[in-house]
C-alpha cells in the first residue's frame, strides 16, 4: 500500500497531481518512519508489484521525480532524503536533471510570490488551492524560457523562508511539497562549484629553442577539460597572471581528481611543442579563496630522459560564486596544428564530448555504506530480542612485557594486558576478529550498549494551574529510580524542549516508562498530566535507520482519563551509535547532583583545535625618529605585539634619526585571528623609564600569507601618536616618522603545539600542500577499572571520569561517568592518518565542575594517560589491552586504575605509506629556513596557550589543564629523574657495543682458545677477501632481523616504570621535579638541591674536560708544540709510509690482527709504548685559569 501511495501522487508523465492521494500521504507521514533503504528499493525494483516496469527513459524520469518528492511524506529527518538523491541520476537523463531544477526553482519562486506560505493565512495554503497551482504551473513552466540568472538573484527569498516553510508544512501535512525546495536548494548549491587555477609565472625554465631560450606556455588538464595560457616569446621567466575556472563535474569525487599543469614551448615555424615540465597536484590539496595563496612547484620529468629544471607558481582555490563563469575549453584540434595563435581567451570548444554533465549529489550520514537493499535485507539488520546462550567466559588477560631485556622489566602491577573483549564486530583473540553471527555494526571496536532514548520536544494547549490563567511546565521523565527532567518555562501553555534522555538499558529497574508534565510551585510541584510507554511496545532503531518520527499523545491523570494537553514524544530503543547519544542526558549522570545544572559539563563532544601560524615580523628601519628631548639621540628598540605575546629588538643609537635593525621576530597566531600586530617604536629614557615615540596597529587578516620562502614585498607604515596632541602642533610637523617592515603569515611550517617527541600532526599550516591520507585510525574508548577515589561523597569515595584522546587537530571528549569507580564509556572516534611517525594520546581525568571539589580545587584533576606510536601498530590489526594509569606524584609512583582500549590502524595506501619513510619528518621550510631550539621552545609555549584558550571556549569546555597535560606542556623543565633516566638510556644505546668490546677482549686474552682460534681463521679469510666483508655485515643483520621476526612485539609500547627511573627515585628528587618555576621552596632546601646540582655539573665537566685533552692531544702531533715529540712523530710517519709502499696490505693488516690478539704469554702488564708516547702530549689545560 506504501509502495502505491507513493507512486500514485503524480502519474507516470507528471501530467496531474492527485489532492487526495497527497493527503493521505501526509496523514501517514506522522504514523509511518520508512528507511531510505526501503525508499531505494522502490526505485530500484523493477520487479515490484506495485511499480510497472520502466520501458522508456522519460518515464524513469517523472518516477524518479515522483518517488523522491513523495519519500518527504515519509521521512521525518529530511537528511535521508538527500541521501536518496544519489540514487536518482542512475535512470535520469543529464538534459532532464538540467531543465527540471530549475523548474523547481521557478516553482518555489511562484509559491513564495503568491503567498502560499504565509503562517497567518491557514486558507490560501489548502491541498486543493495547492494542487491547482501546480497543475496550472505545469504548462507554465514548460513554456518559459531557462531565464537561471534571474531565478538565481531570486532565490535567496526561498532561503529566508525556510524556517517558516518547515513549521507550515508540518501544521498543514503537505510535505510532498518540501521536496520542490529542498532539492532545488540541495542540486544548485552544489552545482555551483568550480574549481579556480590561476597561473601566476615560472622560473628558470630550461631552454629548447637552440637560441638559448624558450617561448612558453601552460596547459592545464582537469577532469576532462583544458585551458591554455598566453604565449611568453622568448622568455625563460615568464609572468602571465591568468585565471581559469573549471566546471567540477561530481563534487564527491574531487579527492581523486588531480589538477596536470604541462608548461610547453611553442614553436610557430613549425607547428610543434616540445615539453618543458609538469606539475600535478591532488584533490585533496584544494583549498577555499580565501586559504589560497601562491605556490611555486618544482617542474617535475615527464619521462626518465626528461631534461627539465625551473618552477611554476600557480594559486589553485575552491570556490561556490554563482557569478563566476567557467572558462571556455580548448579546441578539440589544436590549433597550431592550423596556424593559429593562442590567446588569453581559448576557443570554446569541447575535448571528447559535448557538454559537461551535471549530477545530482548526496549528503551521506558518516559511515553510510550504500549498497542493494532488498526487502529481507532492510529488516534484518534490525537487532532482534533473544536468549543469551551458555558461552565459555573469556581468556584471563595475558600480560606481556614492554621490553624483552630483563634490565628494563618492571613490576606485574605496571605491565600491559592484553585482553579479549567482544566488541561490536565479534570477539578480539590475538589482534584478529572472530566475527559474530550478526552482521557487524559500525561501531565495531566498542561493546553494543543498549539505552532507551526519549525525545520530548514540546507540549501544546496546556491546562492553567495557578492563578494567572498559566503554568510553570517542566517535564520528568522517569525509569524506575532514575530520573531525568528537562528545564522549566515560565507562563507558557506551549512550551517546547526537545531535550533527549538516556537510560541504560543494564541499569533498568522498571518495565514502564513514564513521561510527567508538572508545574513548578513554590511549595510542591503541581501534577498536570503524564503518558506511559510499556516497554515491550517501544520500537527499536539502528543506525542508519532514519530517526522516529515524534507523535503527539493525549496526557492522562492520575487515574489514567484522558486530561487537556498534548505532549509531543519520540520513543525508541538504540546504541550508542544513535545521533542523539552525545547530546542526550544520561542515565549514568543521575547520581544525587543535580544533572540540569550540570548538563554541559558532562557531554561527550568532538572538538577542533584552531589552525595555528607564525607570523614573521621583519623590523627593518625606521626614519625620521624624533625623540621628546631633541637634545640627545635616541636608544630605540622596537616592540611588536599580538595578544598577549611580546617580543623587543636590540636597542640602537640613532645618531641619524634612520635606526636600522633588520630582525625577525616570530608569533603563534590562531584563525579566525582575532588579535592585531601592534608594532611600537619606543625611545628608551633612563634604566627603568621608556617613551613611545610611535605606533602602527596591522589587522592580521590583511598580512599576506606565504606557503615557500618567497620574498614578500615590503612595506612602509606611518607611525601615529599613542596620545592626543594638539592640531596645531601636528600642522607643524612637517613629517611623520616611519618604519619599515615586511610582514607574512607563514604557512609552510608545522606550528608545533606539542612536545617534539610526542608529535600527533606533522603536516604544515597550509592546506595546499597537504598529502592525502595513508590510512585511518580507529580508538574504541571501551572502560576503566580499579580507579583511585578522587574525591568523597555521602561519607565514601568516588570518582566522576572521562576521556580525552588527542591525535591532530582533533581532540574528543568522553561522557562523564558519575560515580563510579569503573565506568564504561565504549565510545569509538576516528582520525585520518597523514603520517604514521605521530602519537596517539588518551587521558583520564576527574570532572571537578559537579559541586565537590577535589584535592585541585575546581581544576580537573589528572588520572593518567596512555601514548601509543602508530608506527608501532600492524595495519589491520585490532589491539585490545588494559593499560595502567601510571601518576607520578610527590609522593612516589601509584598506578591510578588500568584503561581499556581497542586501536585499529588501517591503512588506504600502503604504497604511499611506505614512501613517508623517505621524506622528511618535518615541512619543507623547516629545513629551507630552520628556527632555533630557543625559538621553537617559546613559540611552542604560545601555541599550546592559544589552543587552551580556544578550546577553553568552547561548549562544554576543554579546560586549559586538561590541555597542558595532554599537551605534556612541562616536559622540558629540569629534573634529576630524567637526566638518570636519559643516561641509562645511552648507556643501552651503547650496551651492545660494550657487549662487543668485552667480547673482543675475552677474544685477545685467549679466555676460550676455541673461539680465539676459529677468530684468527675468519680473520685471515676476510683479509684475504675483504670484497667479503660488507655483504657478510649485511647477511648477518638481514639473519638477525628474519630470526627476530617470530619475537616482534605483538602490543603497543607503553610507559615502563624501569626506563623512566620511576621506582627507586628518591623522594627530595621527586618535589624538586614537582616545585614551580620560579621556585616555592624554602631558601635552605634550594641552597642544598643547588649544592647537589654543583656536584653533579662538576663530575660532568671533568668527563668534558677529559675529552677536549684528548682532542687538543691529537692535535699537538704536527702543531710542534712539543718539538721533540712531534720529530719522533714525523720520523714514524716517513717510516711507516716507506713500509706501507712496498708491504702488501694483507700481510700488514695479518700482522696487526696477530699482534692484537697475541696470546697472553706474550703480553705484558705495562702501557704499550704508543699509549705512552700519547699521553705525555701537551694539551690546553696548562692555558686555563
């Protein structure tokens, strides 16, 4: 019946409308929730009993028409209906899509002219004067001309009425008609895309003419269309600053639509081009106009016996202007082929085909797979109440070390566990999936937690309870002994919520759901009416069904009779994959706090750092400076300043009044930038005292931006007076002073807002020079346990916790989970991967925004965090452990509780993965034009402040301490912990070399004659051979890698307590690591911590000493420093190179090796005499004080 009602609402040719099938379409619209599956199905189905089969391709397009206006009546979320555009131009015709939107704009123009959606006049908006309309419009439409430029300027009159269309269609039930609209908004918009390249110049290009020279052109190739740029006539430094625009045929596919730029000398003698370079740039390096700077890219060989050198600046952008045009194509035969010349504007013509294609787009739901729906198939998925089966109880966890050297185990209690939880796509063993019956869902890396969603969106004709004729509504919805309660309105009969509520279906304690309208009251709150809900009855819904319609229900009292009231509900059973989890009020929060007044601090949320960049101040000069007192000459120095970062230049004395300085000042700033570059040019008076001379205040959005180390013009600013003067002085003034600077926003640097070493993004500020993604990265956020009270309530401890996991710009939030010790969160967040060598990040901490406050005060406080390398991880592979929350705090080492994860690491291109390996870690300009260790520390500094702040904003925030941890803000800070740590970690580095010198030693000293004497026989064979020793040293690691290959490690590393020094770290150690900067601590314990560091820096600056003497000892053999010593060395040279003239190499280098690991008996226990003639050298130290 469905299926007939929907393709009876307009007949096969579009010829009528039928105002009574539209009605009973719209009555079933608030009754009946159908998929977009099921929709695609009727398309689909040409064997469905209800559609006839389609025999010509006109009448696919009025069904296709027909189908998908008439699925609004069904669709309650209109997100699925433009999904279900998608479908559409598999059986339309692109000349039919082309004409009939814009009938549908000339449609919607009509209905808003004539004012049919006018909310104060229910007449005019009748089905049946509706109806006549549009059959009336019908004949209309097909004579008018395609006027687009004036239904386009128009349309911006259907965009202000939306809202008003939406609140009509649903009091009236015509929402057949909402179709017209949405897709004739949804195809222009999209449309409307194009894709702009403008070609600035090139440089240094290599020459082809014979002469010395080249007459150069550029040919652009996208997505089957070419454009040509002017010929430059002997010219090998071209600058042609033409713009191209190009239709983008299907926006979903621009990722894999590259941009080919072929720069070409032209020869017109003969007719001919030869080739001079190419540039192709990716899809996913498109960026909006006003990202879009110019960028010079390295001409690249067409084949391997391309010569090609020089550069070629293009500016490549995005852009959705309905008023620019797209350029005219190239001819389909070249026309220098026919002698013709090229100009700027090409001749239009077409390149393989006629006309460009226009298709309609689709805006998916995340991770919607499309694929054949059938009728079985769309009720299948819907998951199904069974019996739980006997099944065997999971693995115990294994624990496995971080480090197979038994230097660095550590303690069971601070090892890694691997464990086997089953998730929503089957049961975890060993990294693999072991897949589950039913089919898996998208959330495949948690566990499936089911929660009962109610959605109250409003109430209407409400009954007066006070005496003012109104109330004061609020709504309780109740589970049991949970309990959740939307906010309170004041004197309004006709309120509306739409607030949705959770309730965790383990946690349930009542088959029936009761859903309370009350009126707030001074001394009790008034019962207005309520609606119940059993539980066997709520519908179940997965993801990506399309979400339940809301229904109006008649409230009942207490005696269950029917009262005055209508409460519009929606109520279903879900996952946590269900679009209203994050936003919703949970069950979990229902804890004896208030959960109104804590409602925005408990959320789960996804959050977006700020796209961060330096700014590059270049201080060059300054004229004309005129001090206050013009008796003496100035010390000036310059300040610049953005927000509440300062920087200063040298000061100078500027005895011609033209002080210059020439330095580069750097700052962090955040889009949208929202501070401006104050630069101040300040004289200073006397020790303590400085006088402003002049200032100038530049917007940032008006600096330029740079992506490469181009020169950026210069420019020259007046400097204005900080206070008010008199007019007529400043009438005397003949001249103002000025300064000159050169100021850009660069882009080619990766603005690090993280420690070095735990870097999660590497890629530079601007988006142009973005490389596609090599895989994804997927973190299920499953639970914790054991967790440490943080704080006490009711008399005991308890904690309330969640997650942060930080990778990219991308930071994610958890849920709170109120009052427990062992939450469950399974929650599962995606990030694209652009650079395997990044860290992942996962925090835990306590929530202190909820009443009680914790030993921080109202800061959030820190449980523990776990960092994991994704180039580490197999790709493919499911890693599912329980890693220990590992605090270090003053009083020692504590283990806070262990965090369940589930990481899956998948990668897109394992071809490009495997380059990465190959590049550089950091962008170009890092090493074009590298900063300071100083520079980079500070400028990090700000970066992580400006992110806290921005982040700190949002709602719910993210808290600057949260922040600074993840961020591991204090990591270069002193501390006697680490400096152990760091060299115990060189002395592993070096331990195998160690290991080697007490081998070669026991070798020399005859400890084993067996291994001495098999030494001496390899050692004759590779001096024999010594074309064998290289292949023999790889051999062996290649052996050693294979033979290691079955031992690799099967987890993630983690924090181990034995590296970090964690465990035997004295305790004074511990809050000197602790103390603040500046320090707190009393003068006496400074005095001593200072003394012990004394201690330390002298040993070390004995091993440096040491060193430099046997450095300057080396020296000293040629500097005759020591006349004799340098003669008996010289005298050994001649010697030795008279021996080594006529000696073969293999008989010297027999002797040596023989002389070296000679038996014992022939040793003596006395220095050698070259060590002994080495060490009586002279060295500097006589020289120092």
């Amino acid at each position: 019946m469905h299926n007939q009602l929907a393709f009876n609402v307009f007949d096969w040719k579009g010829e009528k409308i039928n105002p009574s099938l539209v009605q009973k379409l719209a009555d079933r619209s608030n009754n009946i929730s159908l998929s977009c599956g099921f929709l695609q199905n009727i398309v689909f189905s040409e064997k469905h009993d209800a559609i006839p089969p389609v025999t010509e391709k006109a009448e696919g397009n009025d069904r296709g028409i027909a189908v998908v206006n008439a699925s609004f009546g069904f669709l309650a979320d209109f997100r699925d209906a433009y999904r279900l555009w998608a479908f559409v131009p598999k059986f339309l015709d692109a000349d039919f899509v082309e004409k009939e939107r814009w009938r549908y704009l000339a449609l919607n123009q009509k209905m808003v002219e004539e004012e049919a959606w006018d909310s104060n006049d229910q007449n005019k908006f009748s089905l049946e004067n509706v109806s006549v309309a549009l059959i009336e419009l019908k004949g209309t439409l097909r004579a008018m001309d395609d006027n687009r430029a004036q239904i386009a300027a128009q349309f911006s009159l259907v965009r202000q009425q939306n809202s008003i269309l939406a609140e009509n269609l649903y009091h009236t039930k015509l929402v057949i008609v909402l179709g017209f609209v949405l897709s004739g908004y949804l195809i222009t918009s999209m449309s409307n895309l194009k894709l702009g390249v403008e070609v600035v110049s090139a440089y240094d290009l290599m020459p082809k003419d014979g002469q010395g020279s080249a007459s150069p052109c550029v040919e652009l190739h996208f997505d089957g269309q070419k454009y040509r740029t002017a010929i430059k006539e002997k010219d090998l430094n071209p600058v042609w600053n033409e713009r191209f625009y190009f239709n983008i045929s299907d926006p979903s596919s621009l990722p894999v639509l590259p941009l080919e730029a072929y720069v070409y000398n032209v020869n017109k003698a003969t007719n001919s081009k030869s080739f001079l370079g190419r540039v192709q740039l990716a899809g996913t390096s498109f960026v909006p106009y006003p990202d879009a700077v110019v960028l010079h890219y390295p001409l690249e060989k067409r084949g391997i016996f391309s010569r090609v050198k020089g550069e070629i600046g293009l500016k490549v952008f995005l852009t959705d202007d309905p008023s620019v045009k797209p350029s005219n194509p190239l001819p389909a035969t070249d026309p220098l082929s026919q002698n013709q010349t090229l100009n700027r504007n090409p001749t239009p013509t077409t390149d393989g085909r006629s006309e460009s294609r226009h298709t309609f787009h689709s805006i998916p739901k995340e991770n919607h797979v499309s694929h054949n729906h059938t009728s079985s198939a769309s009720t299948s998925e819907q998951p199904r109440y069974m019996v739980d089966e006997m099944k065997p109880e999971p693995p115990p966890p294994r624990i496995v070390r971080m480090y197979s050297s038994g230097a660095a185990a550590q303690h069971v209690d601070y090892a890694l566990k691997e464990t086997s939880p089953v998730l929503g796509g089957g049961q975890i063993i060993g990294g693999r999936v072991v897949r589950a019956e039913k089919p898996a869902s998208t959330y495949d890396l948690v566990e499936q937690m089911q929660y009962l969603f109610v959605r109250v969106v409003k109430a209407r004709d409400l009954p007066a309870m006070d005496v003012t004729g109104s109330l004061d509504p609020y709504v309780e919805v109740r589970m049991g002994n949970y309990k959740g309660i939307t906010k309170r309105f004041e004197k309004k009969q006709n309120p509306e919520w739409n607030e949705v509520f959770a309730f965790a279906r383990d946690r349930m304690q009542a088959s029936v759901l009761e859903v309370i309208v009350k009126d707030k009251d001074l001394v009790k709150d008034d019962f207005v009416g309520f609606v119940r809900f059993d539980l066997n009855d709520v519908p179940t819904r997965v993801p990506p069904d399309s979400p339940l319609a809301p229904e109006w229900y008649r409230l009942e009292d207490k005696k269950g009779d029917k009262t005055k009231g209508e409460l519009m509900l929606a109520v279903w059973m879900g996952t946590q994959a269900d679009e209203a989890f994050p936003d919703a009020w949970h069950s979990d929060a229902a804890a004896p706090i208030d959960a109104s007044a804590i409602s925005s601090h408990i959320r789960s949320k996804v959050y977006h750092a700020p796209r961060l960049w330096y700014v590059r101040v270049n201080i060059i000069e300054a004229q004309d400076v005129i001090p206050t007192d013009k008796t003496r000459f100035p010390d000036v120095y310059v300040k610049a300043q953005i927000g509440n970062q300062f920087l200063k230049t040298r000061t100078v004395q500027a005895r011609t009044m033209n002080p210059l300085w020439n330095e580069d000042l750097l700052f962090v700033a955040a889009e949208p930038f929202e501070d401006h570059l104050v630069i101040s040019v300040e004289d200073r008076v006397g020790p303590n005292k400085d006088e402003i001379i002049g200032r100038v205040i530049i917007p940032l959005t008006s600096i330029e931006k740079r992506a490469d180390d181009r020169i950026v013009n210069t420019r020259w600013f007046n400097l204005e007076k900080p206070v008010v003067v008199d007019v007529d002085q400043i009438k005397k003034e003949k001249f103002a002073s000025r300064i000159h600077v050169r100021v850009c926003l660069d882009g080619g640097y990766h603005v690090l807002d993280e420690s070095t070493h735990y870097s999660s993004d590497l890629r530079p500020t601007a988006k142009q020079l973005w490389k596609p993604s090599i895989g994804l990265l997927e973190l299920g956020i499953l639970s914790a346990e054991g967790l440490h009270p943080m704080k006490t309530r009711e008399g005991k401890g308890t904690s309330d916790t969640y997650c942060v996991a930080k990778y990219g710009q991308k930071w994610v939030r958890t849920r709170t989970i109120i009052n427990s010790l062992s939450p469950k969160y399974n929650e599962q967040y995606t990030w694209e991967v652009y650079d395997p060598a990044t860290v992942l990040t996962v925090g835990v901490f306590d929530n202190c925004q909820l009443g009680e406050k914790g030993p921080n005060g109202n800061r959030d406080s820190k449980i523990g965090k776990v960092r994991i390398r994704l180039s580490t991880l197999e790709t493919g592979r499911v890693y599912t452990h329980s890693y220990p929350l590992l605090v270090l705090h003053p009083s020692g080492l504590k283990k806070m509780g262990e965090l369940h994860l589930a990481i899956r690491f998948s990668s897109t291109s394992l071809i490009n993965m495997l380059y990465l390996y190959s590049r550089p870690l950091l962008p170009k300009m890092h090493y074009i034009r590298p900063l300071t260790v100083m520079q980079l520390d500070m400028l990090r500094h700000q970066a992580v402040q400006i992110v806290a702040a921005r982040l700190s904003r949002m709602e719910p925030p993210l808290r600057k301490e949260v922040v600074e941890y993840m961020s591991d803000v204090d990591s270069h800070l002193w501390s006697m912990r680490r400096s152990k740590a760091n060299f115990f970690r060189l002395m592993s580095v070096f331990s195998g070399l160690f290991a080697v010198g007490k081998w070669s030693g026991d070798v020399c000293t005859w400890k084993n004659p067996i291994t001495t004497v098999l030494v001496h026989i390899l050692f004759i064979m590779l001096v024999c051979f010594p074309e064998l020793i290289l292949p023999t040293i790889f051999l062996y690691m290649f052996l050693i890698g294979v033979w290691n290959y079955r031992y690799r490690p099967r987890y993630p590393p983690h924090m181990n307590t034995k590296i970090s020094h964690a465990e035997a770290v004295h305790p004074d150690e511990l809050d000197e690591e602790f103390d603040t900067f500046p320090t707190s601590r009393s003068p006496e314990l400074v005095r001593m911590r200072y003394d012990r560091l004394r201690s330390v820096a002298g040993r070390i600056q004995t091993v440096v000493g040491d060193i430099a003497t046997q450095g300057e000892r080396i020296q000293a053999l040629l500097s005759w420093r020591d006349p004799r010593a340098t003669a008996i060395f010289v005298l050994f040279c001649l010697i030795s190179a008279l021996v080594l003239y006529v000696t073969p190499f293999q008989v010297l280098a027999v002797l040596a090796g023989f002389y070296v690991m000679r038996h014992p008996r022939f040793r003596q226990r006395m220095p050698a005499a070259p060590v002994n003639f080495f060490r009586r050298l002279p060295a500097r130290t006589d020289s120092m004080l």
